[in-house]
C-alpha cells in the first residue's frame, strides 16, 4: 500500500528549515563557549551569523517551493553558477593563490568558524561558514528565478549591486582618500552590520520578485483563459 506523505505549505517548510538550521547553531555555539570561553567582543558577534544563516535559507527554501515550473534549467545554473562565483570572488571566498600551499582548518565561533582555507597553488578557498551559506542562497534563488518561465538576469543584477561586502573595498579605498585612517575605521567598523540589513532587505526583494511569479496554479487558469479566447 503506498504511504502519502504530506509536505507543509512553502511558508511551513521555510519557516522549519530555518528553525531547524538557527537550533543547529544555537547548540553548537552553547557547546563551543562552554568547552572553549572565548572572550566575545559583544553581542552582534553571535547575531551576525544567526541573522544571515535563518534569512538566507529561510528565503531560498520559500522561493524554491514556491516559483515552478523551471523550463530554463540550463540557463539559470549558468546564471546562478556565475552570480555565485562572482560573489565568491568579489568577497574573498574564492581568490589567488598565497603560495602557501595545504589545508588550513581554524577553530573559532561556530557560524564564523570552523574557517577553512584551502591553497590549490593557483587559487585559494575561505570558507567562512554563515558567509558561504547566504552567498551559496543567493546564487541559488537567483538560479530558480532566472529558471523560471519569466526568468530573467535582474535578480542577479540586485544581488550583486546590493552586496556590500563586494563593495567594501572600494568604500574603504574612498573612505581613506577622503577621511584618512579614522573614516576607513568607522566604514571598516561599521561594515557587518549594514551587510547584514542590505542582506535581509535583498533577500526581501527577491522574495517579493518570487510572490509575483505565476504558479502552476496561475499558469493553468492563463492556460485556459487563452483557450476559451480563441473558441
């Protein structure tokens, strides 16, 4: 006898696979300060990774089950595939080799860490744990809206343009012409957190993009509204 299984609504599956993920690191944070008390410099240390963690996987889980059918697969992972390396390369994830050589695993606050870098000799990888889940989310929505029936390249022209980090270096650049040493501490300073409200605020576009994606649902009553048409 075959078992149905019932699947929540987009928002149900979201909203637990965001609580789910945001439990993982509330435990493994718990364990890491009791086992190892580092010294934290203050509250956003912690809120950082939570923020970025919940919204990024929350969002992309939302739109994944919510914006089907995909008829252009090949198109979005190139343009998703691309969106992410971008990112990636622009934020230091991925970049030129140091000439070190090896793997590197640093222990530090989880979300933050474990940080990982690894040396190919021609390019170098940082994993920076919440950094690599939110950029790997976006790059992944901008795949399932750029898939979608009315696909398009502007999810990834948000994304990109709204990502701070990607412009940090030229604002520090600016800031040290303009301001000296003190004005690149202050945006070097202040730099997460309006990563962190750009991040949620993209991630809202692009979820508010999604919500006007027509549905199977949508696509069928076109369907049939262009079939009545022509009788």
């Amino acid at each position: 006898m075959a078992t149905i299984r019932r699947v929540g609504s987009p928002l149900q599956v979201a909203v637990g696979s965001a609580a789910a993920a945001l439990l993982v690191l509330l435990t493994a944070t718990v364990a890491y300060i009791v086992r190892v008390e580092p010294t934290l410099t203050g509250y956003s240390t912690l809120l950082y990774p939570a923020v970025w963690i919940v919204v990024s996987l929350g969002v992309a889980v939302w739109i994944g089950r919510t914006v089907r059918p995909r008829p252009r697969r090949l198109f979005g992972l190139a343009i998703g595939g691309g969106y992410t390396l971008a990112v990636c390369w622009l934020t230091g994830l991925v970049g030129p080799s140091a000439g070190t050589g090896g793997i590197q695993l640093i222990p530090a606050l989880p979300g933050w860490g474990p940080l990982l870098r690894y040396d190919t000799g021609l390019v170098q990888l940082t994993v920076i744990p919440f950094k690599l889940v939110a950029y790997l989310a976006l790059g992944y929505v901008v795949y399932v809206l750029a898939a979608s029936r009315a696909g398009s390249l502007r999810p990834a022209v948000l994304g990109l343009a709204s990502c701070v980090s990607c412009t940090a270096p030229l604002v520090l650049a600016l800031g040290s012409v303009a301001g000296g040493v003190q004005a690149s501490l202050l945006v070097a300073g202040a730099g997460y957190e309006i990563a962190t409200v750009v991040l949620v605020a993209t991630f809202g576009l692009l979820a508010l993009a999604a919500s006007r994606q027509p549905g199977p649902q949508q696509e069928s009553h076109n369907r049939r509204a262009k079939g009545d048409e022509r009788r």
